[in-house]
C-alpha cells in the first residue's frame, strides 16, 4: 500500500465513521424527543458516543501514522 492510498483510506474511513456517529445521535435524539426516553439517558448515551468516536478516531490515526512511517519514500 502506499502512502497515498493509506491516507486515503484513514479520511474514508473517519468519513464512514462520522456518518455513522451522525445517525445514533439522531437515533437517540429522535426517541427523546419522541418521548420514549430520559433525557438524563439521552444525553448520557449521546456523551458515551461521542467519547467512543473521539476514543476511535485518535487510535486510528495512531496505527496509520506506525504505517505510514513503515512505508518507504519512493525515489525520486
């Protein structure tokens, strides 16, 4: 894999991640605010999301960083 396709690949997969983060906050929005829920455990569940995506986030960047330095320079 190159370097290129690494960095892509680590921006892909944020993109996917941020989507995903983006529907369980509106998951848990649309129930309070449907009245199915506290809003002491929406804003609970919405927190632990978030701190999970942030956790997510900051260990990929880590594996791809140890990737991207294993990878040579091409010669130019």
């Amino acid at each position: 894999m190159t370097r290129v396709q690494l960095i892509f690949s680590f921006i892909c997969q944020v993109v996917i991640r941020w989507g995903i983060l983006r529907i369980g906050l509106l998951v848990i929005g649309w129930s309070w605010y449907n009245g199915e829920g506290d809003i002491a455990v929406s804003c609970m569940a919405s927190v632990i999301l978030v701190l999970v995506y942030i956790l997510l986030f900051i260990y990929e960047a880590i594996v791809t960083y140890k990737e991207y330095k294993k990878i040579k320079k091409p010669e130019e």
